[in-house]
C-alpha cells in the first residue's frame, strides 16, 4: 500500500481551490452563537496542517523541517492527555452512579416481576 500511495504522489498537484480550502477554516463564517469558536478553531487547524506529511506541507508551499514534526507530535500528546484522562475518568463504571450500571438507585424499591411467586 506504501508503495501505491508513493507512485500517486507525482500526480498530485496545489490547485487555487485547496488554497482556499486550507486558508478557510482560519477565517470561518459562524452564527453570532458560536463565535467563540473563532478562538479555538485556528490553533486546531493549524495543528491538523502540521500532522501532514512532509512532503504534503511542502506542496502548500510551506517548509517541511523535522522540528514541525517533533513540535506537532508533543502538541497531538499533550491534547491527547488533556482528552484522554477525562474521558478514561468518566468512561469508568466507578464514576457513574449507580442506576447508570445496572445496580438499584439508593432508596429505589424493587418489585418482583409479574407471575413470579
């Protein structure tokens, strides 16, 4: 697949509109509601860019230096740690209550099931 994926890369090519499409996002046209998206979406597109290859970053005419890499991957682990830990904290079965996992809420009363002795 490695090598498939390489014999496409001569054929690709920057065209005006994946200029546009790239410089969007960093300028989104959003409802008065969700304005404050304009902060976090730029430094989240901008990540998203750097997670391209090399050799893509390069097509967009920006430079494609191992330092972006290393920066780019302790930005994806520290974003990943900051998400990770929360949703493994409340995914866990100890952190629901106890009607959310099956067991009877403090103070509920169970009845028997219909036909049942």
């Amino acid at each position: 697949m490695v090598t498939r994926c390489r014999s496409f890369r001569p054929h690709l090519h920057i065209t005006p509109e994946a200029r546009q499409a790239l410089r969007r996002p960093f300028t989104p046209q959003m409802p008065a509601e969700l304005l404050a998206l304009r902060l976090v979406l730029p430094p989240l597109n901008a990540l998203a860019f750097a997670s391209l290859p090399r050799w893509a970053r390069r097509m967009y005419g920006t430079p494609g230096i191992p330092l972006t890499d290393a920066a780019t991957n302790v930005a994806l682990r520290a974003a990943y740690e900051s998400t990770g830990c929360r949703a493994r904290c409340c995914t866990s079965r100890s952190w629901w209550p106890p009607a959310a996992v099956g067991a009877p809420a403090p103070g509920s009363v169970r009845t028997r099931p219909s036909g049942s002795g």
